[in-house]
C-alpha cells in the first residue's frame, strides 16, 4: 500500500493538478440545443477543431489527475477513467465552443 501511494505521489508530482474541481456540471438541454453543439462539434475544422480537441484533451486530462490527487475514485476499479469519460457532456462540449469561439449553427425557428 505504501508503495502503490509513494508512487501516486511521484507521478503526481510531475504533472499539472488543477486545484479547484476542474469538472463542468451538467445543464439540461433541450434536443435541438443538443443537437446543435454537438453538430458545431463534429463539423468544426482546421484551426477551429485542433482547438476543441485540445481544450477536450485538456479538459478530461484535468478531471483525471484532480480524481487521482484527491481519491475521488473511492478505491472504484477504473473510477477515474470513468470520471473522465463519462464527464464529456454537451456542457463541456459549449464550453469548448465558446473558449475556441466557434459559432453555434443558426436555429431554423428564427
């Protein structure tokens, strides 16, 4: 046991840990604005997906070394893994967006 956490710590101390919960919460979403981020999504391109796909990349690799350095797993096999997975949402996705500043796809209701 020792070992396993002299290890987590060395690893730990080696790598970027956010101090405050990285996580982005859930929103409620109706089908079309969740249709339309995640399409902003999929068919951003060039400098506008290299964006989106590292602030995901950054995203999920901040919400796994913050489940690490505070045992959010609760000694769940994979839980950080999962934390991290699971945690990819259409919220992260927006935050994306707005971060890169790419433009939703305009309504057919307007």
């Amino acid at each position: 046991m020792f070992i396993s956490s002299l290890l987590v710590a060395v690893a730990l101390s080696q790598v970027s840990v956010p101090e405050q919960d990285p996580r982005i919460d859930r929103s409620e979403y109706t089908q079309e604005e969740s249709a339309a981020i995640i399409a902003a999504f999929n068919e951003a391109r060039g400098e506008d997906n290299a964006c989106l796909f590292g602030f995901v990349n950054d995203y999920k690799r901040d919400v796994y070394n913050y489940c690490i350095a505070n045992d959010l797993a609760d000694g769940e096999k994979f839980g950080c893994e999962r934390m991290m997975g699971y945690g990819l949402h259409e919220g992260v996705l927006e935050a994306g967006l707005k971060k890169c500043e790419v433009d939703l796809p305009e309504s057919d209701t307007e």
